[in-house]
C-alpha cells in the first residue's frame, strides 16, 4: 500500500521512514529515526527527484507506482549520490527501463564506483544548465561539498521549490506530519536539526555559506530537503539557522561544562562552577558527562552556547580518552569563534590543561580564558576563591 503526501497539484512527497536504524551512517544514534525524501512531479514530463535508502525501497517503489499509475517515469534527478539517497537507482530502472537520469559529471562517476549499471542513460548538467518538463522548467545550481563534492540542488522556476539535498535536512521520523507549519519545530525538531547540520555538513561552513549566496537571488517559496519536514512558511527562520552555524557564530550566549571525570571529583568541580555562574546570574548553563553523552549531541551544543567549560581529569599524563574525542570532533568539523574555560584534575603530574589548551590552540578564532584552575584529585575549600574567580573571568567575558 502506497503511503504519499501531496505537496503541490502536480508534485508529491514518495519518500519514508526508517524507525529501525539505530546509528545514521553508523556513528550518530537516531532515536527518533529519520526521513529519506523524494519527490515525484507529474508534468508532461514525469519527474523524480533522489531516490532513497535501501532500507525503505519497498515502500519507495509503491509510492512511485500510487502517484504515477499507468504513467512511464520519463526522469530522474539524482542532486546527491550518497547511498542513503542513491541506493534504489537501479531498483527504479528495473521498473521504468526508459528513464533519464539527470545529474552532475562527479555523480555519474560515483554511480560508476557504486557499481550501478546505468548504461547510457546520464544526461550530465553542471551549474546554470536549465531544463523543461512541460509546465515546469528547473535550473540546476552546483552546490559541492554540501556536503559530498558531487552535489547539486535543483530550483523548480515555475513553483519556487527548491530540491536541497542534504541541505536543510535533519533527523527525525515525520509521523505523517510532512510541512513545518504541521510541528512545533522549535520545541521537537531544532535539536535535531542543529545536531544534524553541525555533525553531517557543519565542517563545510564556507560551502554553506556559498549556496546561501546563491539561494539568495532565487525567489524560494518551498524548500524540500532529503531529509526533515518540507518548508513550505517561514524560510527565513531556518534560513537564518544554517547562515548561522555555516559562520560557525553560537546561537545563544550560555555555558556549557563539559567534565570528564572517573570518580566524581571532576563532576563535582563542575557542579560547584555551575552554581557559582547561576547565583552570579549567568543561568544559561548546561552540563554534559563526557563519557555518557555521545559526541554528536555535545557537538551540537557546542556549536549551540557561547562559552565552553572544558573540565577534564589526567589519564595516563594525556586527555581523558572521551574528552579527547570530542576535543577531535571539535577541530575536525571546523568549530570556531568560541570563548573556553579551562578546568584540570590530577592525583599527581596533571596535564590535561596544557594538552587541551594546546588542541584548542590548533582551532580557528577560539578564546581561552587566562583564569585556569588546576585540582589536584578533589575540590577543596582552598578553592573556593579560584573557583569564583574563573566564574567572574567567564561572566565578564560575555560583556
């Protein structure tokens, strides 16, 4: 039974929802699962746009076959070649043998390293190259590395729809909600749209920031992305998000402490600087235990707060192992433009300060803080004095 979603009079949403999966790309867990979209247009000309992952091709190909009928499927737009958008191309000529499949040179050579056998099938486009469908003409803008290079989106002149890629996607399942003005965005999907970008495409930022400049001289009245809801209101809202996080620029002035700590002692360190923030009026504060919050979700707050509280314990005279992970997530996706703090634990030749100022040092645009405290197993009342010290320096950052 085909399960589809109309978005407008002659374009339709055949994607679905994979609640199954535990890691996307087998690293960051889904909870929530997530939506691999595609779209079919029914023009003179009958258009699909992406395919989508192996895991839900069944459902994909009866919704192809609900909304086409009788009809042939005369095109396919492949925009990104990634197989949890790529996987059913083959699927799809089995069943329409007569299908053109429309995409970049660099797309049609990863079609080639996949082993999809394609034939002579490839209209090849690049940047600027229009076509006409019937009614609906589109022209095709080069968007590499958002987030892979071969990467194109596709503007729909006639409708104003742009087919983003992974671009304005996010995780979650959609449960039959398809449209952002059908969810409370904010309270249940910005999370995991934050998390998404910054882990999926956040090292790309200057990328970003390119197709932003492109998307501004088209007139977008709905944006559908391969993943996440469909933006059909208020494009400017999540617009302003990823111009945001492309410019590596923190959503909200705020505190995040990020411990790692074996027996406690370091925790309570962060409990006690916590509070200190607080009653000083700084009640932005959040805290992450390293070592039971994966490191996609301390990505995303990261590029969430302002100010970062890095408090970790000496292991083996270098980082604790988690808190070096996420120090290594931090420079490889690009962060940048953050004011830190740092807080040190060590029974005896405690390092972890030093080594993790000089992994910060290696960072774009990161300020870390002079006032550093130095614990040497657990907190005491002798520092209490420097505890509050490293508040105010904090506080006094943000002014």
């Amino acid at each position: 039974m085909y399960c589809v979603r109309e978005i407008t009079e002659d374009l339709y949403w055949v994607g679905g929802n994979d609640r199954r999966l535990e890691l996307f790309e087998n690293i960051h867990p889904i909870p929530k699962g997530v939506s691999y979209n595609s779209y079919l247009l029914l023009d003179k000309k009958t258009v699909l746009f992406d395919t989508v992952d192996w895991s839900i091709c069944r459902q994909f190909l009866d919704n192809i076959k609900g909304v086409l009928g009788d009809r042939p499927l005369d095109y396919m737009v492949i925009n990104h070649m990634e197989p949890d958008h790529a996987a059913c191309i083959e699927e799809v000529i089995l069943r329409y043998p007569d299908v053109k499949i429309i995409c970049t040179d660099k797309a049609f050579m990863f079609m080639n390293q996949f082993g999809f056998h394609v034939g002579d099938r490839v209209i090849e486009v690049k940047e600027g190259d229009t076509m006409s469908f019937g009614k609906h003409e589109v022209v095709f803008v080069s968007a590499p590395m958002v987030h892979w290079p071969e990467v194109m989106v596709t503007y729909d002149t006639t409708n104003g729809v742009l087919f983003s890629a992974d671009a304005f996607g996010t995780f979650g399942a959609l449960d039959g909600k398809l449209f952002n003005d059908e969810m409370d965005f904010d309270r249940d999907w910005l999370d995991e749209a934050r998390r998404y970008y910054t882990n999926i495409v956040g090292k790309y930022g200057p990328h970003v920031q390119s197709l932003l400049k492109k998307a501004s001289d088209l007139d977008i009245k709905m944006i559908c992305p391969l993943h996440g809801p469909v933006w059909r209101t208020d494009l400017e809202y999540f617009i302003d998000k990823y111009d945001k996080w492309s410019r590596y620029e923190p959503e909200e002035k705020g505190v995040m402490i990020v411990y790692a700590s074996m027996y406690g002692n370091t925790e309570a360190a962060s409990e006690d600087l916590a509070r200190r923030l607080v009653e000083k009026g700084m009640t932005n504060v959040v805290m992450y235990d390293v070592s039971n919050t994966h490191v996609s979700y301390l990505i995303s707050e990261t590029f969430k707060y302002s100010h970062i509280v890095l408090a970790g314990v000496t292991y083996n005279l270098n980082i604790y192992p988690p808190m070096l992970n996420y120090l290594m997530d931090m420079k490889s996706l690009n962060l940048q433009k953050r004011t830190v703090a740092i807080i040190e634990n060590g029974s005896w030749a405690p390092q972890s300060g030093k080594l993790m100022r000089e992994l910060l040092d290696e960072m774009k645009e990161m300020t870390i803080l002079d006032e550093e405290m130095s614990i040497s197993s657990a907190i005491t009342e002798e520092d209490a004095d420097s505890m509050d010290d490293l508040a105010d320096s904090i506080i006094d950052s943000m002014k």
